[in-house]
C-alpha cells in the first residue's frame, strides 16, 4: 500500500513540474568581432624597400 501512495504522490509531483506549458527558449545573440590585419600596412614598404636593394646591388 505504501508503494501505491508513493506511487500517487510521485506522479502528482511531476505532473506539476510540466504545468507551465512549452516555453520557446530565446536565444542570445552571437557577438562576432572583427578581425584586423597590420601586415597590410607594412608589406607595402617592405616590398618596396626589397626592390630598392636588389635594384642597387646590381
């Protein structure tokens, strides 16, 4: 008889805990940063300062 009430008591108990209804979970926005390159700035002048010594050791 104590596992039938147990039983009940249970089953009451988690009926409750779906009471509520289905909730959408809402979900964040993802936060993407930018990506910056600083190579762009120094290739331009290290390939021109390559060109300037290979034009005066020939």
């Amino acid at each position: 008889m104590k596992k039938i009430a147990l039983a009940a008591a249970l089953s009451v108990a988690a009926s409750s805990a779906f009471a509520g209804g289905f909730v959408e979970p809402r979900m964040e926005p993802e936060v993407v940063k930018a990506s910056t390159s600083s190579s762009g700035g120094v290739l331009v002048p290290l390939l021109l300062l390559v060109v300037l010594a290979a034009a005066a050791a020939s």
